[in-house]
C-alpha cells in the first residue's frame, strides 16, 4: 500500500472521535482477525499492522469484520509493515500520527509453527518482539500493552508450571517454544515500566460452537488419524493416562484477552488461558473415538511403546502425525490457572471442558478437510 495513502487514510481517522485506538500485530491471523472482530465498536479505530502478502486478506475481513458489528470501514487502517524491522518500517509521518493516537496495543504476531528453523524463529519471535518493546515505550497515551506468549515458554520443564514462573534451565523440545520464552522474558522486562498483561493460551482449538479453525495441528491429527478408519483405529488407543494434553477453543482465548485487557487487576500479571481440568491424551482419545464411534478404546499399549512407535520414520506418513507433535502427547505438564481463574470468575468466564465441544469440531473437519 502506498506510503502517501496511508498517511491520508490516517489523517482521516485522527479527526474523527474515538474513545480508543488500537494496534494489532499478528493480523489477518485466525485469533486477530476474531479479536478484533470482537473489539470492533463504532467509536473504535483499528492500526492493523500487516505483512505485505496478506494485504489483500486482511482488506477482505476487515470488510467482513465492518458488516457484522456495524463498524465504519473507516474506522480500519491497514499499515503495510514487518515486525522484524525497526518501527515496523513504517514512515516517520505515519510513526508520528501511530504514537500520538494508540491507547491500547495487542502483540499476537510469530510463527507458530513446532518445526520452525532457528534463524526464522529468532528472528520474528524474539527480535520481532523486541523491536514491539522498544516501540510500545515510545506509546505517549498508551494504557494497555497485550502480549500473547503460549504455556509452552515452560519448555521441558515437568510437573506443574505457575502463572509466576518463568525462568528456568530444563531446555526446549524446539525453536518455537525457545524464542516464545526468551520473548517474553524480554516482555517481562517492561511490567515495571508500563502497564502489561501476559496471556499464555495453552493449545488453541476452534471454536468451541462452531468448530471453525483455521490450521489442522495439535488434536487435529488424531483427529485426522481416526477419521481414516473409526471403527477399527479406535480400539488401540495411542494415548498416555499420566499426561494431560491442555486444549482451549479460540473463544474462550478471545474473550479472556478481551475482558481481561480492560480489567485493572490483570495489569503486570501474566495469565494461563488453559483449560482447568483437562484431559489425558488416554482420554482425548476415547472422547474424539466415542464422538465418531459411540465407542470408546478397548486396549492400551504402554505409553513408551506408543511413543517409539510414533517416532518411527515411516509414522508421520500413516499417522499424520509429524515428529515435531509427538512429544506434546508425552509432556508430564500441569498448567496452573489460578490468576486466570480469579480474574476471569467476576466476568463468568469459563474455559468449556473437551468433551463438550468435541463433536462440533469434528463436524468442521468432516465439512472441512481440507483448508
């Protein structure tokens, strides 16, 4: 988009009157397109800082964010820009307008992605960030700074993991949840000097009614892998009853961040969006079989047999499930929630358990199975 256009679209939307202006990093992402479609209001303005490539789909739900919450278009700027370079390469004319009107900033952008390679994680997750770091303290009126981190910055780390912790020397399983934890150390950095919350979701899934997602990973390839032949993959069951696999549906995420970004208690805290009561990976399993089967599993190998077996070279191709996931399904972690769960319960949110929402995203899947 051209630099002199945006600086009129700006200029336009400065000289309207609007009780907040947010900045969004991460967008069109599945979660920012949600959040902000959930923070959308007539007297809100967007900054959505946005990678040139997906320019035209994030021109295209912003148009649809606009009609379901009855949003002036005008109310959106699209800033073409990158989180990896300094001030996102954004022209100062446009820095100076940013600066004076953000009130409030979402921090969602990085690869989310297990088998990242080290010079590209490196580069968006922990360089990307500290230059958000460096730019949100030059944020005169800023009141919020939102950054969305994972429970996996716990890396392989065992047992339970609180809220208040996150320094630790138990190492990593890959380059993705390395530089999400060095990130947020950077981010942890700041609570002293401007007011910052930390969001951890745990896995995110989709929508807990609808079962819209936007990627196949995680619980979507046993899923996958139990959609090839329900009735008989579901009697060997590949999962582990010593270890809980944490699932939250994009909702719940959405509407934690949204509550919880305005909420004065959540300011210097950092927030577990995991589910309170999740389930072992033995009983995901059965929970997804009895979704498809009625039925549930009938024999359970040892977890170490299962886990070999999954490692295999040949695995990935019949599972559908790539190395880099198996060691989530064997992760002996407990995530603590108890600042979520304190926080959340005056504005009766609730992380909704698995087994109640289950059968709506396999009925996405089945619609979907392909994205």
């Amino acid at each position: 988009m051209n630099q002199n256009v945006i600086a009129e679209e700006l200029d336009i939307i400065i000289k309207m009157n609007y009780s907040e202006t947010i900045f969004l990093t991460g967008f069109p992402g599945f979660i920012a397109v949600r959040l902000a479609e959930r923070l959308a209001k007539p007297e809100t303005q967007f900054y959505l800082l946005v990678q040139k490539h997906f320019v035209e789909k994030a021109m295209g739900d912003i148009e649809g964010i606009a009609l379901k919450t009855n949003t002036p278009l005008e109310n959106f700027a699209v800033i073409e820009g990158d989180i990896t370079r300094q001030n996102f390469g954004i022209s100062e004319k446009d820095l100076e307008i940013v600066r004076r009107e953000t009130t409030d900033f979402y921090h969602l952008a990085a690869v989310y992605d297990l088998a990242v390679e080290k010079n590209l994680a490196f580069r968006v997750n922990l360089q990307g960030t500290k230059n958000v770091n460096e730019f949100v303290k030059t944020l005169p009126i800023l009141r919020r700074y939102n950054y969305v981190s994972t429970c996996y910055v716990s890396g392989k780390r065992e047992g339970i993991i609180y809220e208040t912790e996150l320094e630790h020397d138990a190492g990593f399983r890959n380059f993705y949840e390395e530089t999400k934890y060095l990130a947020e150390m950077e981010v942890e950095k700041l609570k002293s000097e401007i007011p910052t919350t930390v969001f951890r979701p745990s896995v995110v899934v989709g929508d807990s009614k609808t079962g819209e997602t936007a990627k196949y990973d995680g619980i979507y390839y046993l899923i996958n892998y139990l959609r090839m032949f329900p009735a008989l993959l579901r009697f060997i069951n590949v999962g582990n009853k010593n270890v809980k696999l944490n699932l939250v549906p994009v909702d719940f995420v959405v509407e934690a961040i949204v509550v919880l970004a305005k909420d004065e208690k959540a300011t210097g805290k950092t927030i577990a969006l995991a589910d309170p009561n999740p389930l072992t990976t033995e009983e995901l399993f059965d929970a997804i079989a009895e979704a498809m089967t009625k039925k549930k599993s009938i024999v359970k190998p040892p977890p170490r047999v299962i886990e070999k077996t999954l490692m295999l070279p040949f695995s990935p191709a019949m599972s559908g499930l790539p190395h880099s996931g198996v060691p989530y399904f064997f992760v002996p972690q407990t995530y603590d929630t108890s600042i979520a769960d304190e926080l959340l319960a005056p504005h009766k949110i609730v992380c909704p358990n698995f087994d109640s929402y289950v059968k709506n995203l396999i009925k996405f899947v089945e619609k979907y199975p392909k994205l």
